[in-house]
C-alpha cells in the first residue's frame, strides 16, 4: 500500500529544504550586489575627487603660470586649453 503520509512528509521536507537554499542563495546575492554598490560608489568618489584636484591645478596653473612642473601634467594642460578654444570658436 503507497504510504500518502511519508509522501507528504518527504515532500515537504524538500520544499523547505529547497526554500532555505534559495534563501541562502538570495541572501548572498543580496550581499554581493552591496558589495558591487559599494563598489562602484567609491570609484566614482575617487574619480570626482581626482576631477577636483585636477580642476584646481588647472586653475592654480591659470592663475600662475609655472604652477605645473610635470611635463604629463603640462601636456595635459594644454589639452585642455586647445580644447577650451575649440569649444569657443563653435560657440560663436
């Protein structure tokens, strides 16, 4: 005779078994895309930052020629400056 009350038992054993391993699985998940998050906030302080120290170079070198002395500093400087003027004539 097939024994319903077994059946059932195992059954439920798997669907809770099953339900703690996704759960498991999704709190990992969960504790990885923070990490992601974290992550991808912290790049973005850090490039906002160097763009601030690089703004205030640029406009230390502005203000008084010399300021710069790094010759890859200074490339990049005038980068910029033949940009900005590229930037002015189209603006006209």
């Amino acid at each position: 005779m097939f024994d319903w009350k077994k059946l059932k038992d195992d059954v439920g054993k798997g669907i809770k078994g099953g339900a703690q391993s996704v759960s498991k699985k999704a709190g990992e998940l969960t504790a990885e895309g923070q990490r992601k998050v974290k992550v991808f906030n912290l790049k973005r302080r850090i490039g906002e930052q160097m763009g601030e120290l690089g703004k205030a170079i640029y406009q230390a070198e502005k203000t008084t020629k010399g300021t710069i002395t790094d010759e890859a500093a200074k490339a990049i400087f005038k980068k910029i400056t033949k940009a900005q003027a590229e930037l002015k004539a189209l603006e006209k």
